[in-house]
C-alpha cells in the first residue's frame, strides 16, 4: 500500500479511489471526510484507513490497526470504514462546479 503526494496540494493511494488535498497551509481535506479540514499528519492516516480498507471487509488483526488509526481521527473504525465505503465526494477538480445555464 502506497500513498503518494501528488504534488504539494494533493495525496491520492494506488489502493483506493480517495484522496487528499491542500486547502493551504498544513490543512487538508480528504473526500471520504465530507466537512473536516485535517492536519497533514491526520490526512496520512484517513488515506491509510481508506487503503485499508477498500475492496475487502477487514480482519480482526485489520479492526485492531484501524481503531488506533480513526482514534486520531476522532472516530471509532466502524465509523471511519462505513464512511469510506459511503462517501465520495470529487475533490480533484480546482475551482467552483461549472453551471448551466438551462
């Protein structure tokens, strides 16, 4: 499982669809985490949960890792998995969501 930084504004995982990005300074927003502006650090470990966890249901060796990694997250695994699994929200675009004009 690698994360990768993109570049100074984005981290993105060849094991999930999920990503990271820099909204300056050491903050960062991470598409599975809909409202909530981390640290760098913080933002490492939603992208480790979420590597973690996309394509397979965790083992309990898995649980365990996962609890200490969403404890600084301020969530319980549980949580932080089922948000993987259910939010998305596009964070590779720059900018406002173009409008139609109809």
């Amino acid at each position: 499982m690698a994360i990768e930084v993109v570049s100074a504004s984005m981290m993105t995982s060849d094991m999930t669809p999920h990503i990271a990005r820099c909204v300056g300074g050491d903050r960062w927003v991470v598409s599975w985490l809909p409202g909530r502006t981390l640290s760098g650090q913080q933002a490492v470990t939603a992208m480790t949960i979420a590597s973690t966890v996309t394509d397979h249901t965790p083992s309990e060796s898995e649980w365990a890792f996962l609890d200490g990694l969403a404890l600084a997250l301020g969530l319980t695994a549980r949580e932080a998995v089922g948000m993987v699994a259910t939010e998305n929200h596009e964070l590779r675009r720059s900018g406002p969501r173009p409008r139609s004009l109809e």
